[in-house]
C-alpha cells in the first residue's frame, strides 16, 4: 500500500469511527441505569448541531480562547499518525516518535488550560490548576511503559513496539509485565480522557470537575471541536491499549487485523461504560496515589525486565 | 584569521562600555556607541564561529605572555562554539534590548556602570570558553563573576539587591576555590598549565575522581545545581531583565562548559561520574520547577527555571559519561548532543523569558504575578513572544525545546536496551524527565494564565503598554530562532556533529548518533501539526462569519457579580502541585479554615523559601556569627594585662610547636 | 499450567501487598490479606503436586489465613467501629514508592542469593521477600493497631512461602505450630486491642509510646 493510500485509510478510521465511542460509552451506562439512553450515534448529531450555531464569545477572552478547540482536534490527529492501526502501519514512523507522540499531548493541554484560564472564571481555573496538576503524574507512567515496550521491542517508535508480530512473541514470553504495563496504560487513558475514577465528565457540579468545566465557556462549532477532539483523543490513546492487547493469536491478513483493532476500540468503550458505571469517583486528593500507584506498577514492570 | 575574528570579536564586546565612561551622565551617545560596539563584536564572532566550523581541525592560537606558568593560549573547537554561539547572540540581543529597557536618560546614575560591566560579562566569557591555559583562564574566569557581581548589584541602593549580591559573591568565590584546587591537581597530572587534548588522562588514575568531583563543586556553584544554586533566585531576581537574561540564559552555561571540558579530558572514567551528574542533575531538574510553581515573583520564579534547565542538562552529561565509561558510543553521542543542543535552546528561550518578564515590568511597575492579569490586551505583542518562550521551555513541539529533551530521551533508550544492568537502570531517571516536563507545563500555564489571561487585577495591569522597538525588535529576534531551531532542527546537526567529534569520541560516533536521531522527521511532524492547525483555523473563522457571533459574560455558575479579584490566584493554582511536593519545599501557608455556616473574613496564602539558603546556609552563618561574637566578647576584656597574657601564652605556644617539631625531625 | 500459574502467582500476592499499602480503608484492606492469603496457600501444591503433606499444609493455610482470621478480623472491626486507617506519620504515597522500591530491591537481590540451581530464576524466593517486606513497611509505618495485625499476617504469608519452598525438608509439625502460632497471636492481639480500645478509647498506638518509662 502506498503511502497516500495508507494516510487517507487511516485518517478516515479516524475521523469517521472516533464519535461511536462516547455513544457506546453513554449507552452503556444508560443499560446499567436502567434508561434506554440516547442513540449510539448521538455525538454525530451534536456535531452537525453545534457547526451550523453561533458561538458566544466572553468580552475577557482573546485569540488563545480558540487556540484550545483547534490544537483538541489537531493534536490527537497529528498524534494519531504515529499509531498503528491493528493491521495498518502508522504512516509517520521513526525512532523516538513515541516521545513526540506523548509530549503533543503536552502542547494540547498548555493550550487547553490556558483557554479555560483566558475566561478569567475562578471555576476554570480550578479545573485548569487541576488538569496540569494531575497530568504531571501521568507523564511519567506512560513513559515507563514506553521504556518498558521499547526494551521488549527493541525500537522506539511505536509502530515497531505495538506491531502485532512483536507483541506475539512478547505476550507469552513476559505476559506479566505487559500485564502491569496494561494495567497503568488503561489508568492513564482513563485519566486522561477525564474519565471516572479520576474526572467524571457527566458531574454538573463546576466544583467537582477537572476537564469538562475548562470548557464551560466554549460554545457552538468551537465546543463541536472540543467534543470531536476528545472523541478523537479518546480513539488514540484508547488505541495503545487496544493495540498492546490484541492477542497474540492473531491473523496475519491486514484487513483482519485492522477489523480485530475496531472491535477492540469499541469492547474499550463497552469497558469504560462499565467501570463507569460500577465505580465512583475518587476524591480529588486520592487522584495522585492512583496516578503514582500506576505508574510504580509500571516502573515494577520495567525492573523484572531489565533483570 | 578565524582565531583573530573571535579574540577581536571578545574584545569589542569587552570594551563596549567603555566610551560610555568617558561621556557625561546624560548623554545617549555613549549607549549607541556601546550598542555599535556588541553589534560589532558579535558580527566578528559569528563569522569565526563559522570559520572554525569550516576548519577541519580545532584551532589554536598562542601569543607571547610573560606570566609564570601561563601562556596565553586560545582554542576553539566544536564544544566552544556550542557555547560561543549563544553568548555572542544573547549579548547582542541584550544590548539592544537594553537600550530600552534601561535608558542611560532614565537611569543616568547606574546607566553607565551597567553599560560598562555588561560589556566585560560579554567579553569575559567569550574568553572563558576560548582559553586554553589554566592561568588566563582563571583570570578572565574571576572577571566573569566580577562583572556579574556588579551587574547583580546594578541598584545598589536597594537593600535586597546587595544582599542578593553578597550571596552570589560568598557562591561564587567558594566555586573558584574549588577551582583553583582543582586546577593544581590537573596541573600536577599533566606537568603542565595548558589544557590537554579530550580523552589524553586516564581516568581510572586515582585523583581523576577528586579532580573531577571538585570541577562538579566549582562549576556546578557556577551553574546553579541543586544544593550549590542558593545565589540564583536572589541574584536572578535582583538584576535588570537583560542583564538576568544573560546571566541565566549564559553565564550560567560557563559552568557546564567548565565540565564538559574537564569530564572530556579523561578516557573511560568511572561509572560513578555520570551517576553522580544524572543524580544531581535530576534532583535540580524535578525540585528546581516545583520551587518555581511555588514562587510568585516572576524574576524567582524564572531564576528557579535555570535550575531546572541546568538539571535537564546535567541529566544529558550524566547519559553521555556513563556512556563513555561504558564505551557505548551512541549513548554519549545522543547525551552529549541533547545536554549540548539544550544549552543553545535555554539560552534563547530563557532570554527571551526574561526578556518579557522585563516588558511587563517595565509597564506594570511590579514582579508579582498575583497584580497583573489580563496583559494580553494592552500588550498583545509581548503575549504573543511569551507564549512562544513559554512552549519552548516546556520542552513542546514544534518549538525548540523540545527537541533537545528528545535527544536525551533517545539516550535513555539507548540505555535502556542495553544488557548490563548497571546501565539499564539508568533509564529509571528518563521518568523524572517526564515528571519535569509536566510540571514545568503547569509552572508556565500559571505564569502564562495569570499574568496574560482573564481581566486586569489591579489598576496598573489596566494600563499595561507595549514595550518600545528596541525591546521588541530584539524579542522578536529570539522568537525566530526558537521557532526555527524547532521547526527545522537539522540546521545545527553540523554544529552538534562537530561537538560530539570534538569531545575525543570516535569518528563514527556523530554520524551514528544523527541515524538515530533523525531530526527531518521532527520537521515533517511540526509541517503536520502546523498545516492540520492551519485548516482547522480556515474553517472556524469561516463559521464564525457564516454563524452571528455574540459578546456575552464569562459563565459565572449563577453568580451575576463576579469581580476580577475572584479569579483563579497564583497561590491556589500552584497549591494541588506545592502541596505534593510539600516534603522538598517546606511551604510557609497561612490559611485559616472556613468554618462554620457563616463563615467571616478568612485568607490563603502560601510563601515558599529557599530550603538551601533561607533554611540552612543563613541560619547556620548566623548561628556561627553568634558563637564568634561570643568568643570575641570572651576574648575582649579591655584589660591591657589579658592582652598582655595573650602574647605570652602565644610566645609559649609557638615555643612549644617548634620544639615539638624540632623533636620530630 | 503448573509453570503459567507460578508465574501469575507471584505478581497477584506481590499487587495485593501493594495494594494494603495503599489503601486507606480498612474492610477492603482485610479483605486483600485474605485474598493474598488464600492465593499463597495454593504455593505447596504448585511446587510439590498433590501429596499429603502439601495438601495438608495447603488446606491449612486456606483455612486459617483465607477464611478463619480475616473473619475474626472484620468482627473485631464491626465490634470495635473503625473502618480507616489514619494518615501515618509519611504518608500513604511514600509507603507505596518505599513498598516498590523494596519489591524491585527483593527481585533484584534474590538473583545474587547462594540458591539450590533449580530456584535460581524462579519467582519464588523474591516473592517471598518482597512480601516479607510489605509486611515489615505495614508494621513499621502504621499507626492503628489493627492494621499492625495485617502488617504481621502479611510478614507471616511471606515466611509461608519460605517455607512452602522448603517444606520437603522442613517436618510438617513445624509448619502446624507457625500456623498455630499465628492463629494464637491474632487472638492475643484481638484481645489487646479491646483492652486498649477500653483505656483510650481510640486504637491509635500512639498513646502506647506514653508507656516507654
């Protein structure tokens, strides 16, 4: 497959598919509540609505207010380039892409936090001080894994240290340690993606919310970029789990592969559904130990190998 | 030739503040002059850096100089020029930056001394990084920190200021005794004053340890590690913005040079030296930028920064020595070019921080973060250059911070594939710098937020105001290399690639080192993000106009009446972070609880010293001051016959030793 | 299967310890020692088939760190209403890193311990440490009495796997009296910490530094 080919297959996967996981997300937990709950493609119809609205715009903002929205969709697009998707090979690879990879992450949330600060809304900015606060934990977490995939694979770039053949060899071979390395991975997305335990994104309490209330003041195609950015964030880090999972039995055809990555992008969504619905939310100051605990996991992992 | 462009470039720069001396207080004359002078120097420099890069060998220059033991010999090789580059840019930028920011006319009493010390900094440092002989460079060494002392203490009148700038002498002359022991012992090695070639000493010799731990204590006060760094924020916060810019963005990189040149002496040192680095430089690096998110006065806070930098630096060193003990020539290839391009990187962007800090300054009239807000809208321009600085020193893409991090995270996987585990484990510090970079991201989105963002908390952030040309013309200038050094990072490959040979390392290690690091890619992924930002910016504007737009109120959850004292303070962002690092910081809070279902007046605040120099070093120098005026009160009597006892019992005493000497021999 | 399960074994035992090092509630912290319990109870039969003395130690421990003391520790927690341990004097996060470390510490130590050659890489010996090692961080850094109780049972699951190890040599009698040892202490220690729960009225240890003249 030629290049452009790949580049327009996976940025397609992408944009098209992202929007299902907060649908299956909000149906799963509508079953365990009992409600029929909105319709899987509902974040496809708020993102027509929200295009065609005028946005309100606080006289106390200025241009880094828009920065925010643009680099939420920007950022896990040019991240997503680096990932592979199941059978389809990341079409931007090089040693050391893993690192641009986790600190574009860090451009998006400069950006994301400086917007909710440029409301000069206390709230925002309680929610801004909370999302580096916490975020600073993460780092270091997904960077032991990295470490950790990158001493099994021999490579630093993630095409080589997801790609499916590797991980076949590496599963039977040190299964615990990318057990320990799965575990703090599936922690970090949740995290990251202002997920419960660590953020609950449906609280309608500004005191109690991390991410969601950064963008109380965005509205109309502005805020239909943050959603579709976070649907889109959502798919890419959800995606080094699901790639770090697939099992090791796998078909070698692509297109099998690729289908496999899809249904595990979505059983992801159907598993955060539930730890949604089963768990609640931490209090605030308990988030750091969670965070550190992962990444101890992590770096506990990273010791056995290097032994 | 090349030789002679550098030596005259140093000089102009040396007496750029001369003929300022010469001329009346009030005149402007002597500021153009001096500013003429730099633009010179640097134009000289710049042109030898370029020779020197074009030599195929490091070149040398000895001219006759009638000193015992000394011979004024220069050289400049790869690593000089890593350092010669940004002291010739950030001097020339500081100088024209400076004749706004400090005009001989508004400051005719201290404008000249300024002007003339400004220029020896320069010079001196220039020839720091080109001398080649132990003597000349202990000379222009001590001219360095003279001149930074008197540039510290710019106003003396102030009492804060000359106590900041004791606190940097006492530091820096503690280094240089280091030094000059260190100094003698390399001398003894080598049977001579000049320095030798890299990898010529053995460094399993037995004083290459003590050697080399005393150049890490001399140059590390120098560069502001971790427990050595007590006369940073004081003098950092003390000086005018374009003479702290170019003590922290440069003169502090002395002492890196200092031991990048003498680590590069020895061939296959022990493990312990780059351990030793990768430990302080991570503990400078982590505690450095939680101080900072702790501190309030911006000038502190960026002068805790540096400390941070130097750490990320000295983590880099600490990867390209291990690798050299270990013989792994693509770890110290990958260590090196990472501490190496950081030191250009942090050069500009910390300039460039400072650079703005003194914009808002200059137009508000204070240092704390908690008075401004809202600068963004009255001074669009330095928002715009600060946020550039900002996301460089963040270590972000597609600026140039980021780039050298990248690099040193490259080593540490370098080092973590490896199979002997003493180096493996070395990959365990990669994390810290993770942990570095997310917390300097909350640090600049406090500064950043709180300063630009949200509305004016005091009436002199109301009427912020641009800066003048020379200000920003000079900003802007530095703005265009952190953008290009990110956006198209090959351009210094050839400069790294020199250093990296120029450090004694084999021949293949540098082209090694950039298969590995292959920095197009980092450009084609910025072009990505950047063309994807730019669509995205098309179609939102386009919206915009298609869609009516309205102006409404910030949100305030309900709450009609929200003033701009009830946005987010620097305190209460930072306290989540200062809280978690409570165990390093020792923060001072003084908040009262809300208690009860109507609460009355209550207040937080936090303030955070230095643990090193506010809890330790200064009570422990009173505590010593108090026993010696305890002991000269014992001693003092005032009665002549004591005085008299003194002398006997002395007499007695020197009698005494001579005899038991005497006996000895 | 028997290798696949001494390999999983280990990091579930070594998790549960971190996780009691973590946690703040007390229930979920009972309940993770007997889970850890139970699991290391299944050690003598992974390492030495099904025999009698293997069952006999397994069903043992199964019984009295699985069920019979975790149970005697919730009533004494329901009798004596407490439910979370108190901030101790370094935190919980330190516990944890200082817990990791020691773990990471006892895996890479057990490689340069003198070993009978067929334990060499096994995960047995370092299991065995790091959760000695839990146990001690437990004992050392809590303040409550009860979860100095759990810091012991966790020190003893350690020593259990010890001596699964070595259960060929060791008669079978010795591993009863530690079991039965055990059994006696918790009781001991259910008493005590009533008698002190009726002089305070707290079950802080704290207090009990009162009593070093």
């Amino acid at each position: 497959m030629n290049l452009l080919s790949l580049l327009i297959l996976h940025s397609l996967l992408l944009l098209l598919l992202a929007p299902l996981l907060p649908g299956i997300i909000a149906k799963t937990k509508a079953f365990f509540g009992g409600r029929k709950g909105a319709p899987v493609l509902q974040l496809y119809f708020d993102l027509n609505r929200l295009r065609r609205k005028g946005m309100v715009v606080s006289p106390t903002t200025s241009w880094i207010f828009f920065v925010g929205p643009l680099l939420a969709v920007a950022v896990p697009l040019t991240a997503s380039l680096m990932l592979p998707f199941g059978g389809l090979a990341a079409p931007v690879r090089f040693g050391g892409d893993a690192i641009l990879f986790v600190y574009l992450f860090g451009l998006l949330r400069f950006f994301t936090a400086s917007a909710a600060l440029d409301t000069g809304s206390a709230f925002e900015g309680m929610g801004a001080a909370r999302e580096v606060s916490f975020s600073c934990l993460a780092e270091p977490a997904v960077l032991l894994v990295l470490l950790l995939l990158g001493r099994l694979a021999g490579s630093f770039s993630l095409q080589q240290m997801l790609a499916p053949q590797q991980l076949a060899v590496a599963w039977p071979a040190q299964g615990v340690t990318l057990g320990l390395a799965l575990v703090t991975l599936l922690v970090v997305v949740l995290a990251e993606n202002a997920r419960i335990p660590v953020d609950d994104p449906n609280t309608h309490l500004e005191l109690t919310m991390i991410h969601e209330v950064m963008v109380l003041d965005h509205s109309g195609p502005a805020l239909g970029l943050i959603e579709y950015g976070s649907a889109l964030k959502l798919w890419v880090l959800g995606g080094l789990v699901v790639q770090l999972s697939l099992p090791p039995l796998l078909p070698t055809d692509l297109a099998a592969t690729t289908l496999l990555f899809i249904a595990g992008q979505l059983l992801l969504a159907l598993l955060i559904g539930i730890i949604e619905s089963v768990m609640a939310r931490l209090p605030l100051p308990r988030v750091p130990a969670l965070l550190i605990g992962s990444g101890l996991l992590a770096a506990f992992g990273l010791i056995l190998i290097l032994r | 030739m090349t030789m002679n462009l550098l030596l005259t470039g140093a000089l102009l720069l040396l007496v750029s503040g001369v003929p300022g001396l010469l001329l009346s207080r009030a005149s402007g004359l002597g500021e153009r002059i001096a500013l003429l002078l730099v633009a010179a120097g640097t134009v000289c420099g710049l042109t030898g850096v370029a020779g020197v890069l074009r030599s195929p060998v490091p070149l040398l220059l000895h001219l006759p100089w009638s000193m015992p033991g000394g011979s004024l010999s220069l050289s400049a090789d790869g690593v000089a020029l890593i350092f010669l580059l940004p002291i010739f840019i950030i001097s020339f930028c500081g100088a024209l930056y400076g004749l706004g920011y400090w005009k001989q006319a508004e400051h005719q009493r201290n404008g000249r001394k300024l002007r003339f010390c400004y220029g020896l900094l320069a010079g001196s440092m220039a020839l720091v990084v080109l001398a080649a002989n132990a003597v000349l460079f202990i000379i222009v060494w001590e001219l360095m920190a003279l001149a930074g002392y008197f540039l510290i203490t710019t106003e003396d009148d102030k009492e804060p200021v000359r106590k900041a700038g004791y606190v940097y002498f006492a530091a820096t002359h503690l280094g240089t005794a280091a030094l000059l022991v260190m100094f003698v012992l390399l001398g003894q090695t080598t049977g001579s004053l000049d320095f030798v070639k890299p990898q010529s000493l053995d460094g399993t010799a037995p004083l290459a340890g003590l050697i080399f731990f005393l150049a890490l204590l001399g140059f590390g006060s120098k560069a502001g590690f971790m427990p050595l760094h007590l006369w940073l924020p004081g003098g950092h916060g003390s000086a005018p913005s374009h003479v702290s810019a170019i003590l922290s963005g440069v003169m502090i990189k002395t002492g890196i040079y200092g031991i990048v040149r003498v680590a590069g002496f020895y061939t296959a040192p022990p493990a312990w030296w780059g351990w030793l680095l990768l430990v302080i430089g991570t503990i400078s690096g982590v505690m450095g930028v939680a101080y900072a998110i702790a501190q309030h006065d911006l000038k502190r806070l960026l002068a805790y920064h540096s400390v941070e930098n130097i750490g990320i630096i000295g983590i880099g060193l600490g990867l390209a020595l291990i690798g050299r003990s270990y013989h792994l020539p693509l770890l110290t290839g990958l260590g090196l070019a990472g501490a190496l391009l950081h030191v250009i990187n942090h050069s500009l962007f910390k300039s460039l921080l400072f650079y703005t800090a003194g914009a808002v300054i200059h137009a508000t009239g204070t240092q704390e973060i908690d008075r401004y807000g809202g600068l963004i809208k009255s001074m669009p321009k330095t928002a715009v250059l600060f946020v550039g600085a900002a996301v460089a020193i963040c270590g972000l893409p597609p600026l140039n911070g980021f780039v050298s991090e990248w690099l040193i995270y490259l080593g540490f996987f370098q080092a973590v594939q490896h199979s002997s585990i003493g180096v493996a484990l070395s990959a365990m510090f990669a994390p810290a710098l993770a942990l570095i970079g997310g917390l300097a991201v909350a640090c600049f989105v406090k500064v950043f937020g709180i300063t630009f963002l949200g509305n004016p908390r005091t009436e002199a952030a109301r009427h912020g105001h641009e800066a003048p040309a020379s200000m920003w013309l000079s900003m802007s200038l530095i703005l265009l290399f952190c953008c290009l050094l990110g956006l198209i990072p090959w351009v210094v490959q050839p400069l790294l690639r020199r250093a990296i040979l120029d450090w004694g390392t084999e021949l293949h290690t540098a082209a090694a080192t950039f298969a590995v690091a292959r920095l197009p890619w980092l450009s084609i992924a910025a072009s990505v993000l950047l063309l994807v930002l730019l669509l995205l910016f098309g179609w939102l504007n386009w919206q915009r106009h298609r869609y009516p737009q309205q102006r409404g109120a910030t949100w305030g959850c309900g709450y009609q009446f929200a003033t701009e004292r009830m946005q987010y303070t620097a305190s209460s962002f930072a306290d989540t972070l200062v809280s978690l690092f409570s165990w390093g910081l020792w923060p001072q809070k003084h908040d009262c609880k809300v208690l009860g279902t109507m609460p009355t007046e209550s207040h937080f605040s936090s303030h955070t010293p230095d643990l090193v120099l506010d809890r330790m070093v200064l009570p422990l120098s009173t505590h010593i001051a108090q026993a010696c005026r305890w002991l000269r009160r014992q001693l003092q009597q005032g009665i002549i016959g004591i005085y008299l006892l003194y002398m006997g019992l002395a007499v007695a005493g020197l009698l005494a030793l001579s005899s038991l000497l005497g006996g000895a021999q | 299967m028997t290798e696949q399960l001494l390999q999983l074994l280990p990091f579930a035992v070594i998790l549960l310890g971190f996780y009691v090092l973590a946690s703040q509630r007390l229930r979920a912290c009972v309940e993770a020692v007997a889970l850890q319990g139970a699991l290391i109870s299944c050690y003598p039969l992974l390492l030495h088939g099904f025999e009698g003395q293997a069952l006999m130690l397994s069903g043992g421990a199964l019984l009295l760190k699985g069920i019979v003391i975790p149970l005697m520790l919730l009533r004494a927690m329901r009798k004596l209403q407490i439910e979370r341990e108190i901030e101790s004097l370094i935190g919980f996060i330190p516990t944890l890193v200082v817990g990791v470390v020691v773990a990471a510490g006892a895996f890479l130590f057990a490689d340069t311990l003198p070993l009978a050659l067929e334990h060499h890489h096994s995960l047995v010996v370092p299991t065995a440490l790091a959760t000695m090692g839990c146990g001690f961080l437990l004992i050392i850094t809590r303040r409550k009495a009860l979860t100095q109780v759990l810091g012991y049972l966790v020190l003893e699951n350690g020593i259990y796997i010890f001596g699964a190890l070595i259960s060929k040599v060791l008669p079978a009698m010795v591993e009863a009296g530690v079991l039965l040892d055990l059994l006696v202490a918790v009781f001991i220690m259910g008493i005590v910490l009533h008698q002190i729960k009726r002089e305070f009225s707290t079950l802080d240890t704290q207090p009990l530094t009162e009593l070093k003249e």
